[in-house]
C-alpha cells in the first residue's frame, strides 16, 4: 500500500485528515485531570467512546484483587490551593493540574515556609517546568511548581487547602473488540490515567481512538482488542481476567504512547525480541523510517512491562516515536499540546495502519506446482523476451515464488528479497488467485 493509497482509505472514512481530528481530541482532553481512578478517567473514556463508536466500560471496585496487587481507592478532586499572607493564591490548581501530587490526601493547614517546603516539589535542572509527581499508594499530600517559583517564595505562613476525596469507590477501563474473519488477534491499547500532558498522555488514546474508527469501517481477516486502561494497575487487572483468552488470541500488540511528536520513531523489543510485533514494526521502521532510534527490552517503562512478564509473555512491544523518559517535555507541564501536532499524529496512523495492513496480509503460501511455475499462460508473466528483463514487478514475483514453501509468511519472504512487504502482499494475492499459490493459513 502507498502512503497516496493510505491517505485515500482514511479520508473516505473520516472525512477529514485523521491528523486534525486526534489534534482537536487532544485539544478538549487536554484540561481534564486524570489519574487511576476518578471521574476524570469517565470523562476522557466518555468522549472517546463516542468519536470511536463505541467503548464498553467497566467499573472495578477498590480493594479488587488482581495478582499480587489491589485496586486503590477511588481519587478525586475539586480545586487546591497555596496562599500567602497577603491572599495571594502562589500555587492553583486551577491554573495546572499539575501542580497537586496525584492521589493527594485533602488537606486544610496553616504552614511556615520551611514545614511548607517539605511538600513541594521542583525541579532544578528545569527551573520554568511543573514537574508530575503521584503517590498511589501510600497516603501523603503536596504541591508541584516551577523550580523558579519555588526559589520565589518568601518566609512567612502559607495556608494550604486541597479539597479532594480518597475512598472506596471504583477504577474504570474501556475495551472494545472488532472481530474479523479469523480469531487471531492483534491488540492495541494505551492509557488514560495522566493529567494535563500532551505527547506522553493523550497522543496514544486518540491515535487508538482513529485507528478504531477506520477499523470499524472496513472488514478485517484479524481482530481487533482495543483497550483503554490506568497505566500498570489498569493492566494488571485486565490480565488478571482475560490471560488465557488473550494468550490463546493474540497474535501481536502494540502499546500507543508519546506518538504525537515530529521526532524519529523508536523500537523497543519483547523480552524474546522475535514476535509478530517485534518483526513487523522493525521491518516498516528499517524500509520507511531508517533513521529510527533502537532501544532495548532493558529500557521498557509502560505497560509493556506487563505484557511480557515471565508466564504471561505476550507478544507486545511499544509504538512511539519519542519514547517515555527520553524527551526533554516528559512528564512535565512542557508536555503541552505544542509539543504534539496534526502531522506528528497524521504520520504515527500512517505508520501503525501500515504495520496493520501487512499482518493482515502476512499468510503464508505454497506452490502449487513443481519446479518453476509457467505463469504465461496465466497471464502473470510477459510472454516475449526482452533483452533488460521485465522490470521490477516481474523480478519480485520469481523472487517470492523461490520462497513460498508453505512455511516461509509473506513478511519472511520481503525481508528475504530485500522489499517493502506491502509491496509483496498485492503480488502473493494475484499469484494466489491466479492459482499459483495456496494459503496454508487462515
């Protein structure tokens, strides 16, 4: 598939460049303050649900046992506040969400400056960022702000106020299955439980979010599993349920995050570093984005984790393009929305709809003929001689014929020959109903 053939699916779909979509989701998620559990959470799932076209939601309650871990409970928040003598309001959340401690206690004290700063957090090396800082499980309070207002506040006493809630209620998660014509199935989920940050929060939810919007459109041989999920324990509860269902199903997946950039692309292995996802995304970042940054198994940091801990070991890895803890904005209030754009997300679904478009054609075939088949009479090979060849179409159809052995998929053959496997795919389909080939998989 070209990437002109691409953009031509998409817009019939979407009526616009998926791009400029995510974009605008980004844009009205971007003021929602998230965190593992909390009506911030329902919210973003809520309007994802709808510009996807559905989203089932479930909702687990606190203390639910999951593996070694229970869910925690239930986080929310209505405003915060640092005010000085004079009644000036020096830290707000009202201003950025960022600047509680997620999971913060509520609080209402009158502190010195010194008992104060016990609670703040800055940082230094970047003195105009916010930093993000969380506490799930371990019950505390505090305040987030830029290293230079921190430097900036006087002695004296500060009245501090954070009006949250932390109780039993629930954490809630969205999935949603698109079958196809097989039940092989490649899943593809990110998460939904950071506050007001761009590129490392919100890019991977709606990139999901268009991807299953064109999925819906169109039939598919694999299904589809998407999920939306709090990071960690939202996938550890999800595994804890569906393990052997999913080890039984899927094929390949991928975990969406800080997709939203114009930086290069990253590859970060599984543990074992040779699944379907594994060979997939390197082969379209080695043929179309060869300048790609290559990490290992040992710099994991999300949700992959879980996915290939010992006994579950399912085949996902991350797609991002500047991975987590490797740009400069991360998990800061720099993570804005100018640090992600309509084109950064545009190129990101056309890079992950590339990845899905060749394992929906990675069969695998065989011959149907000994020796070298007479594709003439077929109509597949030119019937005169001509001193220079047939041209590059011709020399990829005889090139894949020498590897279609039954056992060899069609991914396997392009790295073999040395092309774009969505370039191998429309030749093993033409070979196929041309009678040539059979498809020894479903």
């Amino acid at each position: 598939m070209t990437d002109a053939h691409t953009m031509q699916e998409v817009q019939v779909v979407t009526g616009s460049n998926p791009g400029q979509d995510m974009y605008k989701w980004a844009c009205d998620l971007f003021p929602v303050c998230r965190s593992l559990t909390g009506d911030g959470v329902r919210t973003t799932l809520d309007y994802l649900g709808n510009v996807m076209g559905g989203l089932g939601l479930h909702e687990i309650p606190s203390g639910a046992a999951c593996f070694d871990w229970n869910v925690p409970d239930e986080w929310n928040i209505r405003s915060a506040f640092v005010m000085d003598e004079n009644g000036n309001k020096v830290i707000d959340f009202a201003r950025n969400n960022l600047h509680v401690v997620g999971y913060s206690e509520p609080v209402d004290v009158t502190l010195s400056l010194d008992e104060l700063q016990q609670h703040l957090h800055s940082l230094e090396e970047q003195p105009d960022a916010i930093p993000y800082v969380t506490s799930y499980y371990r019950r505390t309070w505090g305040f987030c702000l830029s290293h230079n207002e921190r430097m900036a506040l006087r002695p004296g006493n500060y009245r501090v106020v954070i009006d949250s809630t932390l109780a039993p209620g629930f954490m809630t998660y969205g999935d949603v299955v698109i079958p196809g014509r097989s039940e092989k199935t490649v899943l593809l989920t990110s998460y939904v439980c950071h506050p007001s940050m761009a590129n490392n929060e919100l890019s991977g939810p709606v990139l999901l979010a268009a991807l299953a919007r064109l999925l819906r459109s169109r039939e598919n041989r694999l299904t589809y599993r998407l999920i939306l999920v709090p990071e960690t324990i939202g996938t550890i509860y999800y595994l804890s349920r569906h393990l052997e269902e999913l080890k039984r199903t899927v094929i390949a997946g991928f975990v969406l995050s800080c997709v939203g950039d114009d930086r290069d692309y990253s590859y970060l292995p599984s543990r074992r570093g040779n699944t379907l996802a594994d060979r997939v995304l390197r082969h379209v970042l080695d043929a179309y984005h060869p300048g790609y940054s290559r990490y290992t198994f040992l710099d994991r940091a999300s949700d992959e984790r879980q996915y290939n801990s010992p006994g579950v070991d399912l085949p996902v890895i991350p797609f991002a393009r500047s991975l987590y803890r490797r740009y400069p904005e991360y998990h800061t209030s720099l993570d804005d929305l100018s640090v992600i754009s309509p084109e950064g997300l545009q190129h990101s679904f056309e890079t992950m709809l590339r990845c899905i478009d060749i394992m929906e054609g990675n069969q695998t075939y065989k011959c149907n003929c000994l020796c070298e088949p007479q594709l003439g009479k077929r109509g597949l090979y030119p019937t005169t001689s001509v001193k220079n060849g047939y041209g590059d179409a011709v020399r990829i159809t005889i090139d894949s014929l020498a590897y279609c052995d039954g056992q060899t998929d069609v991914l396997g053959i392009a790295e073999a020959i040395g092309i774009p496997a969505d370039r191998c795919i429309p030749i093993m389909e033409r070979l196929a109903q041309g009678g040539v080939l059979s498809c020894v998989t479903d």
